[in-house]
C-alpha cells in the first residue's frame, strides 16, 4: 500500500492492550482520530427466500442522502456483524456515513461504513459497521470523482471507537 493511495490520515493513536489478553483485546476507551471525507448515507437489505433449502439470504446496498441522483451503490457491502447491527443501521434514522480511505492496486475505492453515536468536545465520534467497495467499472466511481466536493464538502476530523 502506497500513501498516496490513502485518502484518510491518522491523526492520533489511543489503544490499551487488556492486561493478560491472549487474543489482542482492547480497553473500552480506546480510540482512533483520523481526517476525512464523509457522506451521508442509507444502508438498504434484500432479502431473498430459497424453500428448497429453507435459508434466508440478505444482499446489502446503500445510496446517497440528499444529493438529486441517489442511486443504489451495488451490493458489495461487507457489514462487520449484519445479525447484530442491521436493525440499528438502516433507514432514515440510521446516521451512516461513508469514508473513502483508499483506492487499491485494481483501482477499486475501498470506503468505510461509520455510525456517527455522539460529539465529544466538538469531535464527533464514529463507529465502523463494515466496509464498501465501488468498481473502478462504477459509473458511481467515475461520478463521484467528478463531484467529490458535492458529495462528501471538506475533509473532517473524526474519532473511531
């Protein structure tokens, strides 16, 4: 991975390793400050029967807030944890946002998916809730890079829980 192909910067590191911790956890007031662009979004789900099998499968999408072409972004969506957290994360009153945090060797744009929770001395504060990836191919990439400003305004200083 290059630099140059990073579109976030951190800012600042805060994270305790559990004292005895085997697999790596962490204290729950650890952090991470980063500088980004952000766009407001609405994660959607699909569900599709299969009898034969008796399975219920879920495709994820999402799509701009408030901009005149809101288009559904394909559904290579990969949520960290979709049985616990989709219900908290879709509709109107989800407060999603996307991150772009950085273009591949494919050039593929490889984005965050964030909730905003709160602001904390005027820092507002994000968790993530998976990842998105639009194509090199995307007409939407190819848009977005033509209107970055319109979608996403001016880089922003966020903290990640």
């Amino acid at each position: 991975m290059r630099e140059e192909e990073l579109l976030i910067a951190v800012e600042k590191v805060h994270v305790n390793p559990k004292p005895g911790s085997m697999f790596g956890q962490i204290e729950p007031d650890c952090y991470i400050e980063i500088t980004c662009f952000l766009a407001r979004i609405e994660i959607d789900v699909e569900k599709k029967s299969d009898s034969d099998i008796n399975v219920v499968r879920a495709s994820y999408s999402w799509h701009w807030v408030g901009l005149k072409k809101n288009k559904k972004i394909p559904p290579e969506v990969y949520l960290d944890s979709p049985r616990d957290d989709f219900d908290s994360i879709q509709g109107e009153n989800s407060r999603m946002y996307c991150v772009p945090a950085y273009i591949d060797a494919d050039g593929n744009l490889i984005c965050l998916l964030l909730q905003w929770l709160k602001e904390v001395n005027g820092l507002k504060v994000y968790r993530r809730v998976g990842l998105t990836v639009i194509s090199y191919y995307q007409a939407d990439q190819k848009e977005l890079r033509k209107s970055w400003d319109a979608h996403f305004g001016k880089l922003q200083r966020i903290r990640l829980v």
